[in-house]
C-alpha cells in the first residue's frame, strides 16, 4: 500500500531516496556497517555541492569504506532539487 505524503521544502533542498546497500555494506578500519548516522553526516555535509561532485563523493566514500571486502548488496542513491 502506498500513500501520498506532501513535503514541504524550501528552494536549494535536497531530497535524497537510497537502498539500504550503502548503510549496510561491511567497511572501516572495523569491519563494521557504514550505518545510517554516518550515511546521513554524509549527505548533510555535501547536499549543497553540484550534482556531479556529489556522486563524485559518495561513489569515492563508498570504495575507501569497503575497501578489500566484498559488495554486500546493491547501492542506488538519487538525490534531486526540486523545481519551484
């Protein structure tokens, strides 16, 4: 079941939607999950860059995060600005 939910935002919000692949894959010089805090302190501190540095940043964070071990499931993330 789905529902329709209004957001409401300002102009210069990002709205970012994500699979859990990123938060959930093994990393760190612990081997543990990135976790959703981390994920989070992510996308606050580079949601006003372009688009294209971005991707740069979390595809760059990604690799150094799982470094050697295995992908442990599929990463998808699209953040968009909406239009006024």
């Amino acid at each position: 079941i789905y529902r329709s939910t209004r957001i409401s935002y300002r102009r210069g919000d990002m709205f970012y939607m994500f699979s859990d692949g990123f938060v959930d894959q093994f990393g760190g010089p612990e081997l543990k999950k990135f976790k959703h805090r981390r994920f989070k302190q992510l996308l606050l501190y580079m949601h006003k860059l372009p688009a294209k540095d971005q991707r740069s940043m979390l595809n760059r964070r990604f690799m150094e995060w799982k470094g050697n071990n295995e992908q442990t499931d599929d990463v998808s993330v699209i953040g968009f600005e909406p239009w006024e």
